[in-house]
C-alpha cells in the first residue's frame, strides 16, 4: 500500500524560535499572528502580501524543510 502525506510543520535547523505550523491543521480558536510570508514566488496574482511582514521567496535559510 502507498501513503503519501505532507508536512505539518517546520523546525529552524538551530531548534531556535521558529516553528512554522499549517493552518489547516489548528481546528480550535487562536491567538496565532503571522510573522512571514514564504513561497511568495509562488503567490497567486490576486493575493497581496502585507508590507508589515518580511517575504521570503522559499523557506528562510535557518528553517528545516
């Protein structure tokens, strides 16, 4: 049998501060802010980042994949 998946989070390399969780996976309330926007090179035209957060064409360079 075949199981694929896909990743529900991601750690910094340095187990530093960084976590990055999926937001699909949170089914209760929250006080959860972004602090980034990754993958922008891969943003829909129609969607517009905030200029109030830092944008990162991939994963920042400290974050596990």
């Amino acid at each position: 049998m075949k199981t694929t998946g896909s990743r529900l989070m991601n750690y910094a390399k340095d187990n530093g501060d960084y976590l990055s969780i999926t937001l699909s996976c949170i089914d209760t309330p929250h006080n959860l802010k972004p602090i980034a926007d990754v993958f922008v090179i891969y943003k829909v035209n129609w969607h517009n980042l905030s200029d109030r957060l830092p944008h990162f064409d991939e994963l920042p360079p400290d974050v596990v994949s």
